[in-house]
C-alpha cells in the first residue's frame, strides 16, 4: 500500500479532510497525554508540582519552537522537492538535514543542563517550587534529541503526505506515557522525576517508529542511487525555508522567554494558573496548527508542480476546515471552564491559581478565532516561500505583546498577561490579512510570489 501522497491531485476538500484529521486526532492524542502529565502532577504530588514542570517551560519552547520552525521550513521544502518528483536530491538532503540536527541538539542540551542555576535564576522561579523545577529541567533537557527530532521526523513525513501514521504513533506514546506516569509517579512515588523519564520514554518509541516509516518512505519513491555521504550543501539548499522559518516560530512562540520573569514574579500561584492557562490553549489550538500544516504543505506542492491555479482554492478549503474544527473546541471549553480547570487541581481546591485558569478559559479563549486566522495566512504565505514576510508579522505580535504586559502586569497582574497576549494575536492578525489583500490575494499576486521565491 502507498504511504505517500501528493495532494495536488484530487479533490482539494478531500484531501485536506483526509490530510488533517490524522493530525488532529494525533495532536489531541499528544496534549491528552501531555494533560494527564499535568492532571497527575497536580492531583498525586502537590498543587504546586503542576507550577514546577511549567517552571522552566518558556526556556524549553524556545528551543522547541527553534526546531519546530525549522521542521516546518524544512517541510516546506521537501514538499517542493516532491512537487518536482526531484526524489534523488529530497532524500539525500533529509538524511543530511537529520544528521546535522542531532549534532546541533546534542549541544544546545549539554549547554543547557550546564547552565541549569543561571537558567532558574533568569526566569525567576519561586522557592517553593525551584528543587522539583530543577529535577524535571535536568531529566527533560538530557532528552532533547529525542523530542526534537521525533517533531522534525514527523514534519518531513507530513511533507510527503504521510499522516494517518502520526495517529497509530501517537496512540501507542498515549499509552506508554500513561502506563509510565502510573507506574513512576504512583506506584514508585518517583515525584516530577517521573514524570520527565515517563515522557522521554514515550518519545524515543515515537521516534524509532517515525525512522522505520520514513525508510519506508524512501523505499516507494524512486530514483537513481543516492550518496548520503554527510556535506553541508543539504543546510545551505534549504536553509532559505528553513532559517527564516525557525525564527518566526522563535519569534512569535519564543517571547514567552522575555515575559516568563514578569509571570514568576507574580507567585507560584501566577506560575500555576498561567501553565493550566496554556495547556487549555494548547488543547484548543491543536487543531487549526494542524490544518495550516496541511496548507503550507499542499501550496508548496502546487508550486513544485506547476500548479498554481489550485493554490487559492486550497487556501479557502482549509479556512472552512480551520472553523469547523476550532468551533467545537471553543464551545466546550469556554462552556465547560471550571468543571475543566478543576481537573488539574487538588479535589476541592478553589484558590487563586484556579481562578485564573477559569477566566482564561471563560474571557480570553474564544480570541483563538483571531489567532487561527492569522496562523492561516501564515502558512499560505510559508507554502509561496514568503518566509521573511512571515517572520515581520510574527516579530510585529510578539513585540506588541511584549510591550503590553510589560505596561499591564504591574496594575493588572495575571489579568494584563492575557489582555497583553490577545492584543498581540490582533495586532498580527490585522498586519497579515492587510498584506494578504494588498499582495497575495489574486492569482497575478500568487504567480509574482512563486517567482521571487523560485530566484
């Protein structure tokens, strides 16, 4: 059976249903987990340990985005790689790429654990919760090369359609992180540290079963013989998708870094509600990602093709995908925030970190509708090869949110954290759709776009 798919051809509404809902179910699957991380931390060890696993979160999604955006550009151009059947030089450059990331990661995780007490001292961590944050940082730093390749694994299987894969994966790492949370954590009464190894060892299962899908990738793609003999040739290709894409991400994901000491200075009840905030983010935004995934994927396909008649089409496609899986989403959550927060706390538990979880979800949640529109701009953009465009929008949010919680936290506290994030997804949001209309919008726009991306 062919593993393969290329999304050009076909019903562009099938294709992006069949494309999506893999992902989304794979996505949900993996901030299930990543939930009941947070529900047993929270229940089974301490109120406080849920704050401590988050504690040093800014610094690891920083590097998370790093790797994410660089998937993500890399993606894009395996995807035009595969447009153009250039099967030869896809495959040697995925193999090269790969090796030249496990080096890079190797050495942003040593020189993180190295750096562990000037790290905890920068973001500010609360005493209270500092010991357990510095346990689970050390154990989840030292798996580095695991989760950040299982992410640029799966982004370049993505890129060659391969997706109902990513769901089987993701249920069998559901299921060994479950098993091992219980296991270390309950039945070991292991603490934080369990939970870290508990992750890193359902990452690396993910990881080897992502290698054994992409071989046999390769296998069903013909070509003549392939050297992979490493050369730095393979960063330089790519690195005009990949080095642009990789900051944005920084960019818009990464500010968390620079506002992380602001949250922290509030308490370890600040650290708390903000991280149960950001699960339920998290949860609810899986499912527009992952749909702009597949429009950044398919665009860039279309235009290795030749086809750039069907670009537009894909882009209005995969709006009304976006909605229709983001709504149900919203209704539940925002419907349902207490019965929801209460989950991560203690039974009984009603304090101020609680608080703040249910007025995310109530007041500030149902603004993804704003976000997702600006994520579906971005990855039409990503797909044409406009990724510096995408990466000044992305610094335009960030900085405007930057500014804002630094203006609003000192009167409002948690409350102007959350305004400062909505009013910097507006301002992204309406930069992008006014570059959309004035530059991208027609198909005359769409053709002078794959020209100067094709320079």
């Amino acid at each position: 059976m062919k593993v393969t798919k290329d999304l050009t051809q076909g019903n562009i509404y099938k294709n992006f249903l069949l494309y999506t809902l893999p992902l989304i179910f794979s996505a949900l699957l993996s901030s299930a987990y990543s939930t009941v991380d947070a529900v047993i931390a929270g229940k089974f060890i301490s109120e406080h340990a849920l704050g401590a696993i988050n504690a040093t979160g800014s610094y690891d999604t920083v590097f998370y985005t790093l790797f994410s955006g660089f998937g993500t550009g890399f993606s894009v151009y395996v995807s035009l790689l595969f447009g153009k059947k250039d099967f030869a030089c896809m495959k040697r450059d995925i193999v090269q790429m790969l090796t030249f990331l496990t080096g890079v990661i190797l050495l942003v995780s040593a020189g993180s654990i190295a750096l562990c007490e000037p790290i905890l001292d920068y973001l500010r961590v609360d005493p209270v919760l500092r010991a357990d944050a510095k346990t689970y940082f050390i154990i989840y730093t030292s798996g580095y090369v695991l989760t950040y390749l299982n992410l640029v694994l799966m982004q370049i299987l993505q890129a060659l359609g391969v997706t109902s894969f990513s769901l089987y994966v993701s249920t069998a790492s559901a299921v060994l992180n479950i098993g091992g949370n219980l296991l270390t954590v309950i039945a070991f009464g292991w603490g934080v540290a369990g939970l870290a190894v508990s992750t890193l060892l359902s990452t690396a299962g993910a990881t080897v079963f992502y290698l054994v899908m992409l071989c046999r990738a390769f296998r069903e793609l013909p070509c003549e013989k392939v050297s992979y003999r490493f050369r730095f040739s393979c960063v330089t290709r790519s690195l005009r998708y990949t080095l642009p894409a990789a900051v944005q991400q920084v960019a818009y994901h990464g500010i968390g870094l620079l506002i992380a000491p602001a949250i922290n200075g509030l308490g370890a009840n600040a650290t708390t509600g903000n991280t149960v905030a950001t699960r339920l983010n998290n949860m609810c935004s899986q499912s527009f990602w992952c749909a702009t995934r597949a429009l950044s994927c398919y665009t860039a396909q279309c235009v290795g093709a030749g086809k750039e008649k069907r670009i537009r089409k894909g882009l209005w496609a995969d709006l009304w995908v976006c909605v229709g899986f983001l709504l149900p989403f919203l209704l539940v959550f925002v419907g349902f925030a207490e019965p929801i927060s209460s989950l991560f706390f203690p039974a009984g538990y009603t304090g101020e970190a609680y608080q703040y979880a249910v007025r995310f979800a109530t007041f500030y949640l149902p603004f993804l509708l704003v976000n997702m529109l600006g994520h579906l701009i971005h990855a039409y953009l990503r797909g044409l090869g406009s990724m510096r465009v995408v990466f000044w929008l992305s610094v335009l949010g960030s900085a405007v949110r930057y500014v804002c919680t630094l203006l609003l936290v000192p009167t409002m506290h948690m409350e102007g954290v959350f305004l400062a994030m909505i009013v910097g997804w507006c301002a992204d949001t309406l930069a992008s759709s006014i570059i959309y209309l004035l530059f991208y919008r027609t198909n005359d726009h769409i053709l002078r776009a794959i020209q100067r991306a094709m320079k």
